[in-house]
C-alpha cells in the first residue's frame, strides 16, 4: 500500500459544503458549527493576508507544467529520481532473496531480518535527520544521504560475508531516512500552496514506479549479465543514484515557509528572512509544538491506527496468495508488481483532487482521506473473497487506487498546518507513529488471527481499523481553519516583527497572542505584552490571573498553546529553560528556589552551569554574589535548607545575578519576608536594574511593586487589563483594589476555562 510511510479557539470546519460531503460529515457526526459560533470571519481575515491558505472557490487552477516552468523542475525531478532509486534497492533485494539466500547460505528467517534491520535503522535515523534538517542545510543532507545510501547499496553487490551483508543494509537504511522528512520539506519550500498535493503526489508517484518497473529492471539485469549477476542488480541502481545525489548538490536551498512568507512576486525573493543566529528548537519541543495542532494531532493518531492495519497486509497477503492460488515466489512478485498499477492510478488523481478541495475548502482534503481510507478497507476485504486470482488482483489493484489518492493529501495537510521551521520534524515523526505505535503490534495481532483462522478473514479484518483510521483522520475536518489561521497569524507577527527590528528603539521582550491551557483549561487569553529595554515592570492581579503562568511561558519552563515570545527580535517560544537562559533570561521563582540538600556554596556553584567550563569566572561570579549578601558568606557550608526565608531569597537572587541576566523575572519577591530584608532585597533589585538589567516582578505587595516598577500591568482572569505607568494604577481603584483584596499570591495559577468577557473600555 502507498501511503504517508495552536489554538486559536475557533473551530476550523468546512464553510460551504456541498451536498455529498456535507451528508458524510453529518454521519459521522461533524457537521460544522455556524459561522458565527466559529469566528469564521476572523479567521477568514487572517487567512486571506498568506497566499495560498484562504479558500479560494473561484480561482483558476495552474496547471503543474506551469507551477514547474515557474518555480523550476529541477528540485522534483532530482528529488524524484532519488525517491526512485531508493524504491528499487528494496525492489532489488525482494526480487534477488533467492540468490542471496543461496549465496550466503542463508535460512529465510535469517534473510528476513537482514533485510528487515534497513527497514528498522531508516526509522530509527530519521528523527535525527529531521532535527538536522531544522538547523542545516536540507538539499545537503539529501545529496549526503543519497551518496551514504548509494555507497551501501553498492556494498551490497560486492560483499562476500553474512556480517558484510548485515553492514550493508545497515548502511543504506540510514541513507534511506533523509526521503519523507527532508524531500518533503523542501517540496513545501519549492512550490506554492496551491499546487503542492500535485507535487507531492508527482514525486511519490516513484514508488508504485519503482515497484512496477523495478522487478523487470532487476531481472532484466539479472539476466542480460552472466556470471553472479545478482550483484549487478545493486550495483547499476546504486549507480544510477550516485547521479541524482550529485545533482541534489546543485540544488539550492529555498527559504523555509518561502511561500506563506510572500515569496510568490519573485522565485527569488521573500519578504521575511528567517532570523539567523538562533538556537534551534530542540526536538522534545518540537513535538510537543506538534502535538499542540489539533489537526495535525488527528492525523497523527489516525496514522498510528492506520500503521496498526497496514504494516501487515503484505505478509499475510503474501500467504494467502500462496494458500489459496498456490503461487510461487515468482508469481507473487508479479502480482505485487501489478499491485503498484494501483499507486499510478491514484496518486495523480490524489494530487489534483487534493489541490482542488483544498482551494475551495481547506477542510475538504480531510474528508477525501475519511472517506477513501474505509472504501480501501472494504475493497481488500471484497477482493480476497471473490473467486479466481484473475478477480482478485484487479480488485486489489483497485483497492491500492484508493489508498494512493490519500498520500498527496496528507503531505498537503502536514505541510500546510505545520509551522515552517517544524516541517522536517513534523514529517519525520509519520514513521514514528506509523510503525512504532502502530505497525509492530498490528503485524503481530492479524498475523495471529490469521494463524487461529484464515489469512482471508485477517486481510478481510483489516478493513475495520483501516476505517476508524479515516473517521479519526477526519476529525481534523473540525479544526484545520483554526490551525491554519494559527500559522497565518505567526507568520504575519513574524513580519511585524522585523519591522519592529528595523526601528531605532526596540522592545526587549514581545509577546503576542499568547494563548496558554494546562490540559484542557486555558489560563491565558490572547496576551500581548512589549516590555522596553531598561525598564522595570511590575506584574499585578489578583490569585490565578495566569501570572505566574506567564513568567514560566517566557522563561521556558512551560510552552504557551499559541503566539509567540520574541526576546531581542529572536523568536523564542518554544525554546528550552536552559537555552533562554544562555541567551539572558533568568527567572527567581516563587516561595523557596533553592537545593535544600545543597550547601549555599555548592547552590552557587550549580546556578553557574552555563559557564561552568570558566573556572575563574566561576570563583569570580560568586564572590562578587558575596560582596552584594555578606551573610551568604558566611553561611556558605550551610545547607540551603536550613537558611531562613530572607536568606533563601537572597540565595535564589545570588542564582540569578550570576548570569547576568539582560532579563530578569521574579516571582514574588517579598513573599513571607521580613520588612527589613525586603528592603534589603529591594535594593540589590535596584542596583541590577541600574547596571542594565531589565526585571519583571510578580509581587503580592502593591506598596513593594509600584515602589520598584515603573510600569505596571494588570492581569485578570488571564488577560491583560492595563498596561501603563505604574502610578496610574493607584488612580484605578477598581484594580488596586482587587490587588489588595486578592490576599497573598502564592505563584500557584489556577482559572476557569472559560474566557471572561473583555471589560469595556479597559486599557491594553
């Protein structure tokens, strides 16, 4: 089978469906909410402003000769052949087991797992390369990888050993992993929205090629070339590939999001380059960006489901070929081979039919995959019981046309609701859910029902999780309009962004739209915040206004639902704690930040683990946090457990100032203190603000804010209500009374969620 091998809160689900697709959403249960309930309109608006994305009913379609006379033929030819060539090594040691059993002196088992390690070392490399291909050069990993992967097919013509042989796959099946993470990707980046399920769908199209002409290819070589011609059959394909790997080298690379960006005045130009110089967004991040996307978040379950019924077709298809019909290995790699009929068939007709329903609705590809997944499913299920193998195979063949048309859909969807920076990862991870959650256990369980009954009713059996598949998979249906206008909006605050940079005075910190749930509570709402460089803001509001929430979102410690923090112009809402503080975020958190089981030296000692390969910096660092607290010196072989509550806040400060932070965030400074440390407390504050340090302080005392803050905000319910000078805030009394009446704030954020009404006339 051919196959793919956030929030914004406002439902994303088709707007004008017509009569058949609109009856298959009402039974299953998905009929779109009215447009107003939706925000359709908002949404619509922040759509409209990225090419491509808006639905666009009544646009002309381009033909794909077009697109590829514009934009270049190059990147999908050269990534075709190597999706090609790639095919026909597995083709080649399908075809060529026999030979190679014989050669080596091979059991069948001991065969099939050879074979198999390439399959599983693809899997296990291509989350490596994803992240790599975040941070490097991507048509550079797919010329390397196509030369590691010729290199290794080529051994595998030339070895003399089992152990050889072992290394060999092991080899090409890293040099394989680049095809669905990096070619993918760039696909996306080469071509516009619009046409991409025609792309995608011409370049995957080298599967069902390879496994059509593949078997004559190999046997044809097998056969013209005396001697061990086996060898011949790795040999010309590995060739042949060294050829595309060297064109991939002439490839340039595209910027990332190069479209949605407005790349389509000029194929060499963009609007917006991508910032350079920031740290990379590590790949636990990533994904839990990923898994953010409620589309994306469907189809990552509906393919784990999906990899449960289909990873074990081929096997138990194989048998029942042999049981039934009594075919040989001969006559069975025929069939196969006509099988791949079924991915020519369907895949153009997927591309085309993709790239319109996703102009006119971007929900109606989702539905295409809904309803073609359980029509695969009942197709098989049908073949394997008609009479005669002459009935069956072309009903099989049928059956493959239907799952093809859903490849170029899914990499359209994936592409379209994934941030650019996350594409690779994004399309790496299909395998991951695919075969990890779902194909191991599959093969096993139908495998074994096969085993207890007959290979007819397990093949006929897989049709039922095939179909849930498609029903999960068009959940996705609900809020694909959400999560497009999610990546419309990031990438419009992208531009503004650089805009912003271009200015003479620039905020050091920037926040927007900043949504933010623990589960399924929000506790933020759509939080903008700018805080210059040098001040100091103080951060009001009463128990549970989402301000501590909000400290940890831009300190890293917990990634907001949606928007974006931007520190200094660089994008860093998703990156890690550690990464945030390198670059100069800081945060003292509430109530005791200390090692109760360290001694105040050894604490100081760990706060500097970011330059800890600086020892002299290390000594230097903390004397000088000895010179700002004498009694941290002498208390420095105490254990910080049993420091008093003052002398754990001037420890936790001591962390800080460490760094030397160009940020700093405090949470709840004052809490449980004397008035005399505090005091003391506050003015080692002042004197880090005076040395450059620009502070946000979460304070449960008005009195200890508004004597510290220049500016002030105020929270409520987890949004924003006032953002202004902080004496203004005492001519408010409706919010400094809520301030004082709040009681103490213990830095434990809890709200509803649901979102409160936005007060009239309040100040943003």
């Amino acid at each position: 089978m051919t196959i793919l091998d956030d929030d914004t809160g406002s439902d994303g689900g088709p707007g004008a469906i017509d009569d058949g697709f609109a009856s298959f959403a009402a039974a299953v249960g998905e009929a779109p909410a009215p447009a107003a309930e939706r925000g359709e309109t908002d949404v619509d608006a922040v759509l409209a402003a990225v090419p491509g994305l808006a639905p666009d009913p009544a646009g002309d379609e381009v033909p794909l000769r077009e697109t590829l006379a514009r934009w270049g033929t190059a990147p999908l030819a050269t990534l075709f052949a190597l999706n090609v060539v790639d095919e026909l090594d597995r083709i080649a040691l399908t075809v060529l087991a026999p030979n190679l059993r014989d050669a080596f002196g091979l059991s069948t088992s001991g065969l099939a797992g050879i074979a198999n390690i390439g399959s599983v070392m693809t899997l296990v490399v291509a989350m490596p390369v994803a992240v790599l291909a975040e941070r490097r050069n991507r048509t550079r990993i797919a010329a390397v990888t196509g030369v590691v992967w010729s290199v290794f097919a080529a051994l595998t013509g030339l070895v003399t050993s089992t152990v050889q042989l072992a290394l060999a796959r092991v080899g090409a099946g890293v040099g394989k992993a680049s095809v669905e993470p990096v070619h993918s990707s760039l696909l996306a980046d080469y071509y516009p929205v619009e046409a991409r399920g025609r792309v995608f769908a011409a370049h995957q199209i080298a599967n069902p090629v390879a496994v059509v002409l593949g078997p004559l290819l190999v046997g044809g070589i097998v056969l013209v070339i005396p001697g061990d011609a086996w060898r011949a059959g790795f040999l010309i394909p590995a060739a042949l590939s060294v050829l595309a790997a060297l064109a991939a080298f002439r490839l340039r690379e595209p910027v990332r999001g190069r479209f949605e960006r407005g790349g389509h005045d000029d194929p060499g130009e963009v609007t917006v380059e991508p910032d350079l110089g920031v740290p990379a967004v590590t790949l636990g991040a990533s994904m839990r960006r990923l898994l953010q996307i409620r589309t994306l978040r469907s189809m990552y379950f509906g393919l784990g489901i999906l990899g449960f019924a289909i990873f074990g077709t081929g096997a138990i298809l194989s048998l029942y070929l042999e049981e039934h019909y009594g075919l040989g290995e001969g006559g069975r790699a025929l069939v196969f081979s006509v099988l791949g009929v079924g991915g020519l068939i369907g895949m153009p007709i997927g591309g085309k039919l993709g790239d319109r329903l996703f102009r006119h609705d971007p929900a109606w590809p989702l539905f295409l995959i809904g309803a073609a997944l359980p029509v695969y499913g009942v197709a098989q299920a049908v073949a394997v019981y008609l009479p005669g193998v002459w009935l069956t195979v072309p009903a099989l063949v049928l059956a493959q046309a239907f799952a093809s048309t859903t490849t170029p859909a899914f990499r359209l969807l994936f592409a379209s609701v994934t941030p650019p920076a996350m594409r690779s990862v994004a399309f790496g991870s299909i395998g991951i859910f695919m075969v990890v959650f779902g194909g191991f256990g599959g093969g096993i369980i139908f495998g074994a029902i096969a085993d207890a009954t007959s290979e007819q009713f397990s093949l006929a059996l897989l049709g039922v999780p095939t179909g849930i598949a498609g029903l999960v998979i068009l959940g996705g249906a609900r809020t694909i309009r959400g999560d497009l206008a999610a990546v419309a909006a990031d990438l419009r605050e992208e531009r503004l962004a650089a805009e912003r940079r271009a200015q003479p005075q620039r905020n050091l910190l920037e926040i927007r739209n900043l949504d933010f749930h623990y589960g399924p509570v929000q506790i933020l709402f759509d939080v903008d915040l700018d805080v210059p460089e040098g001040e100091i803001f103080a951060l009001l509001g009463t128990n549970g206004a989402g301000k501590s929430t909000l400290l940890r979102a831009v300190t890293g410690l917990t990634p907001p639902t949606r928007g974006s923090i931007r520190f200094d112009g660089v994008d860093t809402t998703f990156l890690e704690a550690e990464q945030l503080l390198e670059l100069g975020i800081a945060q003292m958190p509430g109530g005791k930040a200390t090692f109760p089981g360290l001694t105040v030296l050894e604490s100081l000692r760990v706060g500097a683990y970011t330059f800890r390969q600086d020892a002299e910096r290390v000594d230097r660092e903390i004397e000088e946090v000895f010179t700002w607290f004498p009694r941290l010196r002498e208390r420095k072989d105490q254990l910080a457990g049993t420091l008093s509550g003052g002398e754990q806040q001037m420890l936790a400060l001591g962390k800080a100032f460490l760094t030397k932070p160009r940020l700093l965030c405090i949470d709840e400074l004052s809490l449980g203190l004397q008035p005399s440390i505090v005091a003391q407390i506050l003015g080692i504050v002042r004197e880090m603000h005076a040395r450059g340090t620009t502070i946000i302080i979460v304070e449960q005392s008005l009195n200890v804010a508004l004597s510290l803050a220049t500016t002030a905000v105020f929270m409520e319910k987890g949004q924003v209500r006032f953002t202004g000078p902080a004496r203004e805030l005492l001519e408010r009394p409706d919010l400094a009374r809520s301030v004082f009446l709040g009681g103490a704030d213990l830095g434990s954020d809890s709200s509803t969620n649901r979102r409160p009404a936005a007060p009239g006339g309040s100040e943003r």
